[in-house]
C-alpha cells in the first residue's frame, strides 16, 4: 500500500482531455447552434467570458499582506449622533475593525448620514479609542472640509497623537461634483484645494490617505467594470498632480486611496479589483516610481440592492464580500440586507457585520494572498479589463482629465449607454433579480427598518460650475414599482390583482408554462390563479379541454385577465377556440404564453392581444397589465 503522504496524481490513468476532443463533444450537444452565441457570455464591457478555461501562470498580484485579514468595517450613518454612537460601539464590541463615517449628502450615504458638524461627530465617536488601531474612513459629503476639520479637532482635544490614527479622509470633490451636478469652484481647481487640505492635515501630524478615487458613483450610475476603473484612473491621477503640488510625488501617491463597488458578478468582481492593482502600478511605473500596493476600500454595490424579499439581499452581499476579499481589498463595507428599505436596525447591521466575520473566521478567507492568481477564468477577465479599463482612461485623458470629461458630459454619455442596456436587460429579465423579478413572493414577511425619518442635502445656491448630475439607481426598481401599484390596489380593495391561468390539457402540456406565467405576472405583483387543467380525458393522445368547466372557473377566479397556457401542440388544436370562449366569458385581457408564430394572426383575431415568453419586455407587459385592474 502506498504511503498517505505520496503524490497520487487525480485521474492519472486515464489520458489527458484536449480542448478539441471537449468542443466536439460540446457540438453534439448544440446540435449546430452556433458555440460562440449559446456558449460565450459578453459582459457589459463587450468582454468574452468563455464557459471553460484552462490553467494559467500564476501571477499574484501585490495586495494585502498575506495571511492579514480585511478591515471589517461597519457603516456609521444613523443622523442622531447619540444613536450612532451606540450603533458603532455595538458594531466594535461585536468585532468589528473599523468604521466608516457617512455624512449626509455622500456619495454613500444613500438617505441617510451624520451631520458634518464638530458636535456630531465626537458625539457619534464618543468612548471610541481613536489610537487603539481601529480604522476610521470618512465618506464626505459637500462639506469636507468642515468635517475633516472637525475630525482633526475631536483628535487634538483628545490629546491623541495624530500620527497614531488610522484615518483615511477621503477627499474626493470630483466625484461629489458628479454625484450633486454642480460644484462650488471650477473643476479644474478642485484638485490644488483637496491638496491645500491634506497640507494642513499633514501638517498637524496626520498621515493619511487624504484623498479617494471612488468608483461607486459610476457603479451607482449603472456604469460597467471598465467604465468604473476607468473613471477611477482619470480621478486618481489628477488627485495625484494635485497633491505633487504639496508633496513630493513618492509621499503623494501614499496619501490616495481607492475605493471601490463589490456586487453580486463573482468573477468579475475578483476581476476588477484586481486590475486596478495592476492599472495603477503601470500609472506608478510611467511616473517613473517603483510600484508599490496601493489600499482599496470596497463597499457592497447599492444598485444591486432590492426592497422586495430583501433577504436575497444576504446572499447578493456574501457573494460581493467574497469577491472582494478574494480580489484583494483591503477594507470592506457591507451594506445591510434592509438597506433600500429605510435604516437599518441592529439585527440587520449584525449580519452584515458577521457576513464577513464568518468568511474571516472560519472560512479563512483572507489567509491566502490573492488566491485568484493562476484562475484562467480570472486571469483572463483581469487582462481583458486592463485593456478596456486603459482605453477608457485614455479616453478621459485625451480630454483632459476627469474634471474636462465630466464637464463635457463625455463620462455620463458613456455611463448612460451602458445604463440603458442593463435596464433594458433588467426588463426583459436577460439579468435576473431574483426574489423581485424572478421567484417572487407575494406574501414575503415584513422586515423591520428604524422609524428614522431620510435626510435629504439640498444643493447649494452658489455654484460655479453646473454638470450632468451622475444618478444614482438600483436595478429592481421598475419591478419594485409595479409591485408598489399591486400594494395599492391591494390596499383599496383587500386584494391583490389576479389573472386567471387557462391551463389546457395536462399537466405535462401546460405545467412549464404555467409556471413561467405565475413567476411572470407575479413579478409586477399580479397574483396567479392555477389550476390542475380541464382535460375532459386523460387517455386521449390529444385530450381535449372542456371549455364549460374552463369558463367556469375563470368566472369563479373574480379577475377580468386571463392567460393560455400549454404546449405548442395544444395550442394549435384548442388555443383559438380557447381565446374566444374567454373574450366572450367577460375577459378583457387575454394573453398567450410562448410564441406559436405560425399562428399569431389567428391568435391575435380572437383576442390574444399579448405573448409572454423569453426574452419580451415583462416591465412593459405588466404594466399594460395593470392597467385593467386598477383602482381609480
């Protein structure tokens, strides 16, 4: 018997698989549809994610210390600094390793948000040991620079060496510009004010990061990974010739931080933060420095957020905490599962919280330094979005910079093309929001939320510069919407919405498509009514339906909507008939689910007015839907 400890290579009898011998076995399954269009994923970046990948050379790429953990760091955002303050120590006592300070008006701040006053802020840090290595970022709002003081002040009266904190302050009013549309001096400027500020802060004793690249206002926006890091770059470089005006260019790359969105795109996720490693060694590298690690700070991507079974929200958040601790990030955020729904309780910020103590804990997940590396799926993605991630940074650059691009409106224009494919992809259900738009569930529970009024930041009067304003959205909302209108008429009427599924034949003709009707229309909030089917035989090779028995119970459902559901085959013996035994029965929408072109005329001509099936525009169709049986 061989001995445990030798080398047994896995399958070693067996020989070795080429990628050849693969695709032919793969195209005896397509049957000759083509592989590139049934097998090969794009993402929004026009970037091929192939379904199999072999091993590739490990390239690991610098980032944390290896076997360090991520700060686990807790958002800091209830608008009453006394409730805040128990919220963080909460957080701290329960492991947190950091905090991060929103102010209201942030990019981050999503509703909610301390004030950026002196008295907020040591009251929301009160009995928090500032220089006992928990790590403290600021997510800044319109007033920065009273809030950076203020934090500076708190430190000074407490007596506490500034050098001696972990303060990252996060200026960053190219994106604030951006995010509000105006800005209170010219863009171009912006840059030397942050660095005059990070002067006098470094001045003081603090050592930084003073300022932030933050790519979550183009992520908010609907903007792709490239566009993302691309806009990244653009920001961080003219952050970087500010502060070369204060400081020497080795100490002012130190003094920027990066941050970042993580969503629920696994592999592209691992992917992105792991470029921007890679995209800024090659901008160190051209200033003529010897690359060095830079910190990235992640935070759990907002749009990807629903209100509707928010407990999908928990798993959308694990996954994006994986991602970006596997890509590499150095602190990460998470948002709580309840967060597009108001703020945030306790509960909902303890499992955010141990979202990641588990994956640190006993995943040990950060144990192994860029376990990515060697991935040919990774490796691949990583390199493809350098290349798209540079194009869009030089395109910025050739119009000088970040601040130029937004005032030309070039970055929205492009932020805004992708945004119209992904709703459009949202719509049509090509990208699934499950629990919203796919599996809903119309009697969810109720989650709890804090009865904390939203703190809006009114825009200042003195602006002198206005832009396009970058939105900020999340993908569920169209559903969400028609989902708010089925509460209404729910509210009005004591029930919801209904559409009658006219299943014909058996259960093997019409149980798919009944099922895909029910997901359909209970999407927008419309309840299915099913049934077992009418077949009057069920040893016919073709059973009939018995109509009276179908009208019948259509008529017993209480709705005026009704749709076909069943095989092709069926359909072309009994949908026709089917159709106007329910115009005439008082339907007065009828719709089809599938597509039988071969029969869409004679379809449409006894009352079919709509085809559900792969592929359509269902915010569209549930709309036009709802129309029928809403409350005026």
């Amino acid at each position: 018997m061989a001995d445990i400890s030798d080398d047994i290579p896995l399958a070693a009898e067996f020989p070795p698989a080429s990628r050849e011998q693969w695709l032919k076995l793969v195209d005896g399954v397509l049957k000759g549809a083509p592989f590139e269009r049934k097998l090969v994923a794009k993402s929004y970046d026009r970037l091929a994610i192939q379904p199999l990948y072999s091993r590739a050379a490990a390239r690991p790429v610098a980032a944390r210390s290896p076997g360090m953990p991520w700060q686990v760091s807790q958002r800091v955002e209830h608008p009453d600094p006394a409730s805040a303050n128990a919220e963080a120590l909460q957080d701290l006592s329960g492991g947190a390793t950091g905090l991060s300070l929103v102010f209201a008006g942030s990019i981050g701040a999503y509703g909610y948000g301390l004030p950026a006053t002196g008295a907020a802020i040591a009251r929301a840090l009160d009995n928090i040991l500032l220089d006992a290595g928990i790590s403290i970022e600021l997510d800044l709002g319109m007033d920065r620079e009273a809030a950076s003081g203020a934090m500076a002040a708190i430190i000074g009266r407490q007596g506490i060496a500034p050098s001696s904190t972990n303060i990252r302050f996060g200026f960053d009013p190219i994106s604030e510009a951006a995010a509000f549309g105006q800005s209170t001096l010219p863009l171009d400027q912006l840059a030397g004010r942050l660095a005059a500020a990070a002067g006098g802060l470094a001045a003081q004793g603090f050592k930084g990061p003073f300022a932030v690249a933050d790519g979550r206002l183009v992520h908010n926006a609907g903007g792709s990974e490239a566009q993302e890091l691309g806009y990244v770059l653009a920001a961080g470089v003219t952050y970087l010739r500010g502060l070369e005006q204060e400081f020497p260019l080795d100490t002012a790359r130190r003094l920027l931080f990066f941050r970042l969105a993580a969503d629920a795109d696994q592999i592209l996720t691992i992917a992105k933060f792991r470029a921007l490693r890679k995209l800024w060694a090659r901008v160190e590298a051209a200033c003529g420095l010897s690359p060095e690690p830079i910190t990235i700070s992640a935070e759990t991507a907002w749009r990807m957020m629903t209100k509707r079974d928010p407990w999908v929200n928990l798993l959308r958040t694990t996954i994006a905490v994986f991602s970006a601790g596997v890509g590499g990030a150095d602190s990460i955020s998470v948002l709580p599962h309840t967060a597009a729904l108001g703020l945030p309780d306790r509960f909902a910020r303890r499992m955010a919280r141990n979202t990641q103590l588990i994956l640190l804990e006993e995943s040990n997940l950060g144990r192994v330094s860029d376990p990515a590396a060697g991935s040919g799926g990774v490796e691949d993605l990583t390199d493809k979005l350098c290349n798209a991630a540079w194009a869009q940074f030089q395109e910025i650059e050739r119009i000088g910079g970040a601040g130029p691009a937004l005032e030309q409106g070039l970055i929205q224009r492009n932020v805004a093309a992708t945004r119209a494919e992904r709703q459009t992809a949202i719509d049509r259900r090509k990208d699934a929001l499950t629990g919203t738009s796919e599996f809903p569930n119309l009697a969810e529970a109720q989650v709890s939320v804090l009865d904390v009024a939203p703190v809006f930041v009114a825009r200042s009067g003195r602006a002198a510069v206005t832009i396009e304003a970058m939105p900020c959205f999340r993908l569920a909302e169209p559903f969400e919407r028609l989902r708010d209108r089925s509460d209404a008429i729910l509210s009005k009427t004591g029930g919801r919405p209904k559409i009658f599924l006219a299943n014909l034949g058996r259960l093997s003709d019409f149980g798919a498509r009944a099922m895909f009707a029910k997901n359909f229309f209970e999407a927008g909030g419309i309840a299915a009514v099913t049934n077992e089917g009418f077949a009057s035989s069920l040893l016919d090779c073709v059973p009939k339906t018995d109509q009276s028995a179908m009208i019948a119970a259509f008529k017993a459902s209480g709705t005026a909507l009704a749709c076909l559901c069943s095989s092709d085959a069926q359909y072309a013996s009994e949908a026709v008939s089917a159709a106007k035994a329910l115009g005439n029965a008082g339907a007065r929408y009828i719709c089809l689910a599938g597509w039988p072109q071969d029969l869409e005329a004679a379809l449409k001509a006894a009352g079919v007015g709509t085809f559900i099936h792969v592929g359509c525009d269902v915010v569209a169709t549930l709309k036009i839907a709802l129309q029928f049986v809403e409350v005026t």
